[in-house]
C-alpha cells in the first residue's frame, strides 16, 4: 500500500521532498578476496552513491551455509545504511531492486526508519509517519538457519567511559572477548592499547562523497541512528570473524526521550535503547539466525551508575574521550580531546565530578565547567531548568539532578558558582557521595542480560 505523501506547512526545504519522488536500493555486494562490501543506492533524479565497508584480516573462505546468512544479513544491512542517504530526500517512494521483503522485514525497518529519524525530523519540521513506505512484495517471511560460531563476545569500542566499563567487567571474568570498532580514530585506538587487548577488530566504513555534496546543495541533513547501523555490521562481521555475541554498552538512560512530537516520542538514542535492542534482537533471531546474540552488559545501569563504576578505573582517565567532536563523521573536521563546550562534555563532567573529586575531573578536562557562567544555559537543558533535554547521548535529567543537587552538598564544591546557583532552583534533594554511589549503583529490571552476564556484572559492581 502506498502511503501518501505528508507536506510540512512551514519549512523553507519543502520542495526538497519533490525532488526525488524515488529512492532506489540498487544492489549490494561482498568481495571476499577485497574483504569488503560494497552498498548501493539511487534517487530517481539521477542522484547515485556507493558506500564502502572494509573488514581487514577477516576469512575468505565460507562454508554454504555461511554464505547464506551472510547474503541474507547484507540484505539487511543494506537497507539499514540506506537511512544516511534517503533522508537527503525523504522520498515519498521507495524501490528495492535486491530483493523482495515481507510485511515483518518492511515494518522492522518503517520503524528503523521513523524512529530512526526522529530527531531529524524535528531539526527540519518534517513527518515521516506517512513518507516512508517499504514495499512489501514478499508473501512468506524468511525462516532463520542455525550457524555454528565460536564462543566469542565482541566489544564494541567508542571510545568513552561506558563500552571501557564493559571490556573491565569482561577482562575479570573467564569469557573470551574481542574489542571491535568501526571508523576507530586516535581516541578509540588510545584507549584500545591502554586497555592492552589482543587482535582487536577494525572495520571501516566510508559512505559516499556526494552525500555530503548534495547536503552543501541543500538537501536535509541530521541525526541518522548510528548505533543501529552499526549493529547490522556487526552482525555481519560474526562470520567473518568468527564471534557469535555482540555485547553493547547501552544504559537503562538511553531509553529516556527528548521530547515528544506528532504523537511521537523523539529519543535521541533510539538504536541505543532497550527497544530497539529487542527488535533488532528478534529480527535477527526470527528471520536470519538463531544463533546470533546482542544485549547491553550495562543495561541495567544508568548513567550514573557507570559513572560511579567508571571512576574506578584511572588507567583509562588521560585517554578516554567522549566528545563527538573526536568522532565527527568527516575525518578532516575531527577535534580530539574535550572541548568543554557541549552537552555531552558537559553531562560526563556532571556525572564523574562527585565519584573522581574536584581535583581530579579538572584534571581530565582541563578547566572547571561548573565555574563557567558561558555553560550555564546548557546545564539548565541538562537539568531540565530550560527547552528540552539536548539530543546527546546524556543521562536522564533526574538523575543529572541528583548528581547536581548532591555535588552542592560537597565543600569542596560549592565554590564552583554554578553549583549552588543552579541547586537553589531544584527541588529535589541531594545525597552524601556514600548514598549517591548507592543509589546509582541500584539495578533496573528491565533488560536482556543472560544470567552469567549479570552475574558478572554484579560480581564487579561488589568489587
């Protein structure tokens, strides 16, 4: 069924949605000799783009069953990625030429795509809900088959606070594990070397040059669910290098949204949340292999509570980075360190200040942020004094302010003007750094954790 398309009212950018009435996958490819995958896609303007996908050091050589699977996840893969390239456009139509899908592949990635997109469609005042149409052609849905991989749990890296408390937890316990990251710069590489692993995983990704050409012509541009793209690469890099569980590094305050909007609830970290875990989970369970595993090992954490675990890990403090300035998606516009200066710097410094001390965040970040008056109005977005929480992959504003409030009670911070200025106006109380390490440390139920993971994970939080 085609669904009609929706005109915003007001948005300068409206005919942009005209231009291309067509998005087309056009095919997609694995050379295993070049060890890479090759992603294509058109607008039925003429627009076309390949996107390139490397996998050093991976096998070559796959049994039938193996390529199988592998055919059916770079389907899949395939219309994952497409989402940085549709949203130049936001075709009202969509053509896949690879393949026929079914009713529950087309409405998995409807949902990708919508919820996906989000943010994106606040930042150009669009909605989605009646664009996006995958062509269900298919009649049956495609039944999983069983794969034979090692037992092997690959880590994802970003190089922040959260994925380094994984690999820890992991590194105390008997499971084997691998560090696997996806465009690693100097900051993931750093603290991949600090934590001294062996044979990590290093895939490249590099989406198409004309992208960014059209968006310098004025096609939209914004948040596309990164985290979720990266799952089915990860997915597939399994056979190639033989693992057979991604263990993540997403926390229960991802699953805290912005904002709402047209009835929708926009989260920023919608590929990081519980939801998509699940989804994302049982498309792969349901329709590939039943012999593939993803879950979040901090899930049932909050931010703070990784904080707080984090803190106790100082080998990794000169290194770490959690700026997305370091991780900007043209190398050449890449600023590694802290820039003190956005809502993510801002967060990880509230959420470390009480469990490293005064002395020791500044160390890290070079300045006190809560003695600057110029981060005042971006504290106030993070403590829900001002707009909407900032979409950042942040905490909850509860918890920022508790962390804020129970800060104000420290004396060796209360000289920090923002401390005290910004606790009068928030009603809630604060905590002694016993009971805030207490009470960030207590576990949320909702999650997918098998039972020797959250073992592991409660073994390290008594440690």
């Amino acid at each position: 069924m085609t669904k009609a398309l929706f005109l915003p009212k007001k948005n300068q950018k409206t005919n942009v949605m005209t231009k291309a009435p067509h998005f087309i996958f056009k095919s997609c490819r694995f050379e295993p000799e070049e060890q890479t995958v090759f992603l294509d896609y058109a607008y039925s303007s003429g627009q076309t783009f390949t996107e390139i996908i490397s996998f050093p050091d991976a096998k070559t050589v796959f049994t039938p069953t193996e390529r199988d699977i592998l055919d059916r996840i770079l389907h899949s893969l395939h219309l994952a990625a497409g989402i940085s390239y549709y949203k130049a456009y936001c075709s009202p139509h969509i053509i896949i030429e690879t393949q026929a899908i079914s009713r529950a592949e087309a409405d998995f990635f409807y949902k990708f795509y919508l919820l996906g997109l989000g943010e994106f469609s606040v930042e150009n005042d669009l909605d989605l809900r009646e664009v996006i149409n995958f062509p269900a052609d298919r009649t049956e849905t495609p039944h999983p088959r069983p794969l034979t991989l090692k037992p092997m749990n690959a880590v994802p890296i970003g190089g922040g606070k959260d994925s380094l408390v994984s690999l820890e937890i992991l590194r105390k316990s008997p499971q084997p594990f691998r560090p696997i990251a996806i465009n690693a710069g100097p900051p993931i590489l750093d603290v991949i070397a600090r934590a001294d692993c062996a044979s990590p995983i290093l895939i490249r990704r590099k989406l198409d040059p004309a992208l960014f050409q059209l968006n310098e012509q004025g096609a939209y541009n914004g948040h596309v669910p990164i985290t979720g793209i990266l799952s089915f690469i990860m997915a597939f890099a399994a056979i190639l290098y033989d693992y057979d569980t991604v263990v993540m590094s997403n926390e229960q305050s991802a699953n805290e949204g912005n904002m709402v909007k047209n009835g929708l609830a926009i989260n920023h970290q919608y590929s990081k949340s519980l939801e998509f875990e699940q989804d994302f989970s049982h498309f792969i369970q349901k329709h590939i292999t039943p012999d593939f595993k993803y879950f979040s090992l901090l899930r049932p954490l909050s931010e703070s509570g990784i904080a707080a675990l984090f803190s106790r890990t100082e080998k990794y403090f000169p290194t770490f980075k959690s700026c997305n300035r370091n991780f900007h998606i043209s190398e050449g516009m890449r600023q590694y360190g802290w820039c003190c200066d956005c809502p993510k710097c801002r967060f990880v410094y509230l959420a470390l200040a009480p469990f490293i001390g005064k002395s020791g965040i500044i160390e890290i970040f070079g300045r006190d942020m809560l003695n600057d008056n110029a981060q005042e109005e971006g504290f106030r977005e993070l403590l829900g004094l001002k707009g909407h929480k900032p979409f950042e992959c942040v905490g909850e504003i509860g918890e920022c302010r508790l962390l804020l409030k129970s800060l104000s009670l420290m004396p060796e911070w209360q000289d920090s003007r923002l401390v005290p200025l910004l606790a009068a106006e928030i009603k809630e109380s604060g905590l002694s750094l016993p009971d805030l390490t207490a009470a960030s440390l207590k576990k949320y139920p909702d999650h997918n954790l098998p039972v020797e993971f959250e073992r592991m994970l409660d073994d390290f939080i008594g440690s």
